[in-house]
C-alpha cells in the first residue's frame, strides 16, 4: 500500500521541483510507465519512472524483481512508442530506496562521473543470460532477446537513483520544492495541495476519466489559491467595461439568460446593463482559466456560494406566491429577486479572503441563469415559475 502511495507523492514532487524549470512540464501516471513527464508540445514523455518503495533500505539487487520487472516495463513502453530501434528515447529512471552497491552494474548506472555504460552493458548480459533466479526470468528475456543495438540503446537510456527519500521524508522535500516556509499555515497548506493532489490521481488512474495528465501550471495555480486564503490576494481583472454594441447585445436575444430577464418585464436598456456583467464576467473567468489563475474546482465553489445565495433570496420573496397570484405580482416578486441576488452576489468574493469586482458576481450569477435547466441542478431564476418557462424554451429554442 505505501508503494502505491509513494508511487502518488513522488510524482507530486517531481512535478514541483521541475516546475521551477519549466512551467508547462506534465505528468502522468500508469500509461506506459509508473510515473510519465512530458512537455505540452509533445504526445511522448521525454521520461520513464519506476518508483520502488522499501521500507528496509539494503541494497538493491541486480538478480532483483525491482530492476528486470522495470527492464521488460521499459522495454514493452519503448516498443508501444516505437522507440526501440531509432528516435528520441526517454530517459528510463528507476528511482529506489534501496542502495546501488559500489561494483554493480546498478552502481555504475547512476548519474555522474561514476558511469560507464559498456561496464554495465556487459555485466547486465551476463546476470540476464544465467540460469537463476527463476522469478525474473521472463523479464530477462525480454532484454536478452533484443538486438545488441537494442540493448547499447536501452542500457544508455536507464539512470538509477537509489537512496531516494523514504515516504516519510517526502514531506519535507515536497514543501522545499513548493517554496512553502515554515510557519504558523505551512503544515495546512501542504495538507491542502496534497488532498488536491490525491483528487487528481485518482482521476489520472481511472481510465474512463477523460483527463490525462496534470501540468505544473496547475499545480502553481493550486498552491497560489491556497496561499491566497491566508494572504487574501485579489484576483487579477484584465477586462474592461464598456458597453456593449448593438451587434454584441443581438447575439444574445434568443439566449436564455436574456429570456429570464423578458419573463420578469425587463426593459431593453436594463436588459443592456445586465448583459454587460454577463459578457465581461464570462471573459474574465475564461482569462482566469485560460491563465491558470484559478482552478475550475475554486470557481465551481464560487459558483455554488452564488447558487446559494440566490436560492435564500428566491426562497423568502417566491414564498406568498400562491397559483392565483396574478401575473403582474409574479413579475413583480421576480424582479425582487433578480435585484436582491445581483445585490449579494456583488459583494461576495471569487477568492475567499479576496476582493472582487461587482460585475463578476452579477455576470457570473447570470451564467448560471443561462444554463439549460434540464442539465444542471445548480440553475438560478428570477420569475416565480422559471423552471416551466426554462422547460418551454428548451423545447422551442429562438422563441
């Protein structure tokens, strides 16, 4: 079980400290190999890591399951992306607890001037093709079977990092890399990007998820929204109101968010000034996502505290509504709840701790209002009886 878990936290690591390398750098886990990195602008990872977790350090075999087991993972994944022959090949990491003895072929396999590819080459052909021990053997054939070309390529592919940080050490290290400093909030905040983290294994490792990989912009994105619940730092505003034209106000006319507004009795030049909030806020929370300056997670939360908010003000003005409550009357309740929500949504923030521009609030409270009733349980409406009239204008759209 821990092998697993330091399968997770390990990658959770080396995606913060490459990170401050290269902010598009992914991850991925369970594809071809453990753990995967690869750079945005390439289907292919540039590395390949097995992760060996043991709790008794030693030493790591070279007759051993941990490095031929990794040996014949390596070799299925390099044939899958074509790379066994020719090509870019991935670096082939295995990263152990475990300790690489001094004179092994696992010793000479580590990175710096210790090298030597051709010393362990020919020792590593000797342990494959022996008789023993029969639990590696059909891992060992995999690497015997290959070509001598073949094996020079992998060979000079593998890096062994033995002596990698027990489980309980990855804590430490991982704090390091996300720039956290000890202090009052640090062991809080750590707890917070691990259960994210974990959030996103699981979807990682559950293949009828359509997410694939997680990148370092979101990790960054993440540990900022957390810092900022301490520091109450402002989401930045790129946008800038004006209004709307003519022509932007028409491309809206058969939408339901301006349907809502007509149920009450809107006019055109309130209808307008709403509908500036509803683009403005649209485009900003698109800037925010398209820039990794909030997750789609911490808006969703915004969006809930919306809903919830409305639902309170649509409550306690829809409650004296009876069925023979006259038309102008609904109306009229339906405008109270329209000017009550945008007045609560105004004022509360997108970041908790933060400040928000009123428009946000109002444009986002309008989006929810524009989603089809049917699909999202997280709907807002103004008119007393919005969820028939919704239901109405699925079934006759443009009406």
């Amino acid at each position: 079980m821990t092998g697993y878990l330091y399968q997770c936290e390990l990658a959770l690591l080396e995606l913060a400290e490459r990170s401050w390398e290269d902010i598009t750098v992914e991850v991925r886990m369970e594809v071809l190999d453990d753990i995967e990195f690869l750079y945005q602008e390439s289907p292919d990872p540039f590395v390949l890591l097995q992760s060996k977790h043991r709790e008794r350090a030693g030493r790591l075999s070279e007759t051993g399951k941990d490095f031929w087991r990794s040996v014949a993972s390596w070799i299925d994944a390099l044939i899958a992306l074509g790379r066994l022959s020719d090509g870019t090949m991935p670096l082939l990491r295995l990263a152990t607890t475990q300790v690489a003895a001094q004179g092994t072929f696992l010793h000479q396999l580590r990175p710096g001037p210790g090298r030597s590819v051709d010393d362990a080459l020919a020792s590593m052909e000797k342990v494959a093709q022996a008789a023993e021990p029969g639990n590696t053997a059909d891992d060992r054939k995999k690497f015997t079977d290959l070509t001598p070309a073949q094996r020079y390529r992998l060979v000079a592919a593998i890096e062994i990092n033995d002596a990698s940080p027990l489980m309980s050490d990855l804590d430490s290290k991982l704090a390091r890399a996300l720039g956290i400093r000890p202090g009052q909030h640090a062991r809080a905040i750590l707890d917070d990007i691990k259960g994210w983290w974990y959030g996103m294994a699981v979807e990682l490792l559950d293949r009828t998820r359509s997410r694939a990989s997680v990148t370092a912009q979101e990790l960054q994105c993440r540990l900022e929204e957390t810092l900022d619940r301490f520091t109450g730092k402002n989401l930045p505003i790129t946008e800038t109101l004006r209004r709307l034209t003519e022509a932007e106000i028409a491309a809206y006319r058969n939408d339901l968010v301006v349907a809502q507004m007509r149920w009450i009795g809107l006019k055109d030049r309130t209808i307008a000034s709403h509908l500036r909030d509803y683009h403005y806020a649209r485009a900003q929370r698109s800037a925010w996502l398209r820039d990794f300056t909030i997750t789609e997670q911490a808006l969703g939360d915004y969006e809930r505290l919306l809903w919830d908010e409305w639902d309170h003000v649509f409550t306690r003005h829809t409650d004296a509504v009876e069925d023979d409550t006259p038309d102008t009357e609904r109306k009229a309740v339906g405008k109270r709840v329209l000017n009550d929500s945008m007045d609560k949504a105004a004022v509360l923030p997108a970041r908790p701790g933060s400040t928000t521009e009123s428009w946000i609030g109002r444009g986002t409270l309008h989006s929810l209002a524009g989603r089809t009733y049917a699909e999202d349980d997280e709907t807002v409406g103004w008119h007393p009886d919005y969820p028939d009239f919704c239901q109405k204008h699925n079934e006759h759209p443009g009406q």
